[in-house]
C-alpha cells in the first residue's frame, strides 16, 4: 500500500509529535511513521525554563494553544490532571564520597541548589514520557496527521523529485511517497541505519554507561531548614568521582532513577548486570540507600552501554536529522529538550518552502556546534567530578548561558542569545570551550575558577557565584533588575516582562 504526502517525520516521540504538529499547522500533508507503539517506557524527562519558553513560542507561533498548559506546572495540573509529570523547582546537586554517608557542614560545600521559578505555580516539570508522547501523538493525529505505528521501514529511496520509504506494517508491505523526511528517532536511529551515516566524536567527552529504571514507593531525601525550594521538587543529581546519580519525582507515584558513568566507574559498579549493578551502586551510596530501601522497579532495568553519541551527517537534499537524531551527549543538564525544540524551529522555517542547500548546511552546523558545546560542557564537568568546588564554577556557565538566554527571548531580544549555551557570542562561546578544554587537560584549578567568574560575569543575571550565598541560589528579581544593563534594557522593562509572564 502507498501512502503520499508531503512530510514524512519518523518517530513518534515528543519531538517527533510536535515536528509533525508543526509541520501540519504550516499546511503540509504530513505522515507519522514509528515502529514502537504507545504507551511506552522513556527517559529524557526533565523540562528547564528554556524548553518551557520554547514549547511556548512553538504554541504561539504555530497556533498550537494546547501546547501552553505544559509549559507551566500549575496550568498542566488544572488543564490535563491524569498526564503524569513532577514538579521541578530548579537543579539539586549533592556531592558524595562513595562508601560513605552524605554529609555536610555549614559553609555548604558539598551541595548546590539552583532554583528556576519562585513558586509552584509557574513552576517547570518532569514529562513522565509514557502518558505525554501519547499525548501528543493524539494531538497530532486531530491535526490531520496520519499517524502509522508498528510500521518497520527498511529502504530509503531518493530521487530527484521525491523520497520513497518502504517497510512492513503487520506483515504487510507499506511504503511512502514524500517530499522531505524529518528524522526524529533518536541516536543511530532510523536514516542512521538506512543511510549508513558515520559516526563522529564528540569533543572532550568520555566514554559513559547508563542504567535506568522507574521505582515506586521512593523514599524522602531529606530538606534542610531554609532551602530555596523543596530539595526533592527539582531535578535531584548525587554526584561522586566517576559518575553521577539522577532521581525525578512524579505526581502519580513512580521516581524515574538512574545512573551515567564513566567507562571505569561503570565497570567497577557492574553496572551491566542491570538489577545487581544497582544494588552495587547503593552499597556504595548509603544514604541514596536509605532512600530506595523500600522501593520497588516498576520495569526491568535498561543498561545503555554506550550513552554518547553523534553522527556528522545531518541533513540531505530531502532529509535531516532532529538533534535528537543528530546526538546525545548525556542527562545530566537536561540539555536534550531544548535542544530538540530548537532544531523543530528551525526546521519549521526551512520547510515553510523547500529548503535550500545553503539552509541545510546552515542547520547542519548550528546542530553540530551546539550540541559539540553541550559535549565540551558536560566532559569537562565528569573530569572535575571529583573536585566539586571546580564542577559548582563549571556548572555556573551553564546557568548564566541559559538564564541569560531566557530572559532576552522574553525580553523580545532574541538577538541577544541566538544560539544554545551562547556558544556563537565570541566572548563567552570561545571562553567556554577553552575552560572546559583546560579542565580536561588538567590546567592550574585556580586559573579555571578566575577565568570562569570572569567569563560569566558580562552575562550574570541571575546572581550566580555569590560566595554569601553558599551554593544555595533562590530566584531574587532583584538579581535580575540590578542586570539589566547587560540585557540591554532599563528595570521598568525587565518589571513590564515579568507582569507580562506572570512571574511577579
């Protein structure tokens, strides 16, 4: 059977849901193509205010309203109270010696607590994947989008006028007439396969190993008098040398956990033997221990062998790669939402006409490079792990890039942050890359630390790197007022956003 349409996007994921979404407000014909079915297990599910501020340009953008209830905490628990998500107030980090139990003293070294929102209400969240994707999957299809799952394609055929898909669907034969093809499945995914696309290495980052599961009946990490927020109300990561431990709270009583490590410390955990490497990790971890001792996996436990990923090949005369396609460097800022929703943007303004070579290559190296940026940042925070005063400062630069970043968007100065983690704007992108290259070769720790409050400084507006504050940073919008010189605006504008936004 043939099916014919103008855009095929393959993979039924968030990201692919909403490029099909898209692409269908534009006034494409628009075919969905995956080979897995929905409900299913996913990772990948921490949102930051950045992925929430480009979910909603998207909404706006596209006439998409039933976007805008999941930008928000509040809204998504009025609007769609039974798609599971969390509550995510900010990042809480706590640094660990492994075989001992977590502690800390009065100075606060050994944790880091960054928030995102002031309150609840506006808060961010978790996207427990199973009910969202099938959401948006069904979002998709009231649009008009054919939507084919259990659908296994086998060949990719271009010509000069057309893209042929052939597979099977149940059995059968199946194949797609399109014009263009949006890859959305994922690292080695579908034209990974069918193209032969080669891999490439990612810069400054190691070779890491992860293992997952959802739990029930998780128990409580403990918050201290006068937290920023909820300490368990975040994306909660226990750090030690070697490796790095998540834990993400949902609303209907599953914990998404697990852990990335480094090819030595995976090894010494017996991470590969899925249950018995967790219960290896919590012997190492006694008070994350104490926290999963009456939890129970809801699934069995998903050992990724190789987490980082990248091809070099992103697009062709008829098809291109959703960063998510394009690469995957690790969990551990949550870098993978925006920079999916970022790549749907740009890909719509591609397709509003066939693109051209130029538009490709464009797309092609805005991809490339940022998510290289992502990779230097995030290599050069697993060599520091064990130096957690030096992978605090690190992680300041992607703070300051992202709070920055936001505020200009809302501030309607989108020229001022055209790029992920700024890493286009000379100064801070060529600063960053040289800090996260000296980490990883090893250079003198106190030129690191200079160099990265100097480096954050011009774009510091959300009082990042106050040593008063001992690593505990609440939302103060004085903060942001006294910055606004840096945003090129005055206090009443930044004031004027803020009611706009309802974030006062």
């Amino acid at each position: 059977m043939e099916h014919r349409a103008e855009i095929a996007v393959v993979g039924s994921g968030f990201g692919g849901a909403l490029m099909a979404m898209v692409a269908r407000q534009m006034g494409r014909t628009v075919v969905l193509i995956d080979r897995g079915t929905h409900p299913r297990f996913a990772i990948g599910e921490s949102s930051t205010p950045l992925t929430n501020l480009f979910l909603q340009q998207l909404a706006e953008q596209f006439d998409l309203p039933q976007l805008l209830p999941f930008r928000r905490w509040g809204e998504w628990q009025r609007e769609f109270p039974a798609i599971g998500c969390g509550l995510k107030r900010g990042f809480s980090f706590f640094h660990h010696n492994l075989g001992r139990d977590f502690s800390d003293d009065e100075k606060r070294q050994r944790q880091l607590l960054v928030a995102a929102s002031p309150r609840d209400e506006v808060a961010d969240t978790h996207w427990f994947r199973a009910d969202f994707d099938q959401h948006l999957v069904g979002e998709a299809q009231r649009l008009g989008v054919e939507y084919f799952d259990r659908t296994e394609l086998t060949a990719f055929c271009e010509t000069t006028d057309a893209v042929t898909l052939r597979g099977e669907r149940e059995g059968e034969p199946v194949e797609f007439r399109v014009g263009f093809v949006v890859d959305a499945t994922g690292p080695r995914g579908c034209l990974f396969r069918l193209l032969g696309l080669a891999k490439r290495k990612l810069p400054s980052m190691p070779s890491t190993s992860g293992l997952f599961a959802h739990f029930r009946n998780v128990g409580v990490w403990p918050s201290a008098e006068g937290v920023p927020y909820p300490v368990e109300n975040a994306a909660v990561h226990h750090v030690f040398n070697g490796g790095w431990v998540w834990v993400l709270k949902f609303n209907n009583g599953i914990t998404s956990a697990g852990i990335a490590a480094n090819e030595t410390r995976a090894k010494s955990l017996r991470l590969g033997e899925g249950r018995a490497g967790w219960d290896c990790l919590l012997d190492q971890l006694p008070s994350l221990a104490k926290q999963f001792s009456g939890s129970t996996p809801v699934n069995d436990f998903v050992f990724a062998r190789t987490l980082s990923y990248s091809t070099g090949d992103v697009v062709g005369r008829r098809w291109a790669l959703l960063p998510s396609a394009v690469g995957f460097v690790d969990p551990l800022l949550s870098t993978g939402f925006p920079l999916t929703l970022l790549g749907i943007q740009r890909l719509a303004k591609l397709l509003s006409a066939w693109p051209s070579e130029t538009e490709l290559s464009a797309y092609r190296c805005k991809t490339l490079a940022e998510l290289d940026q992502v990779s230097r940042l995030v290599g050069a925070l697993y060599a520091s792990m064990d130096d957690f005063e030096l992978f605090t400062a690190l992680t300041q630069l992607y703070f300051a890039a992202v709070s920055f970043s936001e505020t200009a968007h809302r501030l309607a100065k989108p020229e001022l942050a055209g790029s992920f983690l700024l890493c286009d704007r000379t100064a801070f992108g060529q600063a960053t890359r040289e800090i996260c290259e000296a980490v990883v070769n090893g250079a003198r720790r106190n030129e690191v630390l200079a160099k990265i409050a100097a480096t954050i400084e011009p774009i510091n507006v959300a009082g990042l790197a106050d040593q008063a504050k001992r690593n505990w940073y609440p939302v103060d919008l004085d903060d942001l007022f006294g910055a606004a010189a840096k945003l090129d605006s005055t206090e009443a504008e930044i004031r004027e956003m803020l009611l706009r936004e309802q974030l006062l």
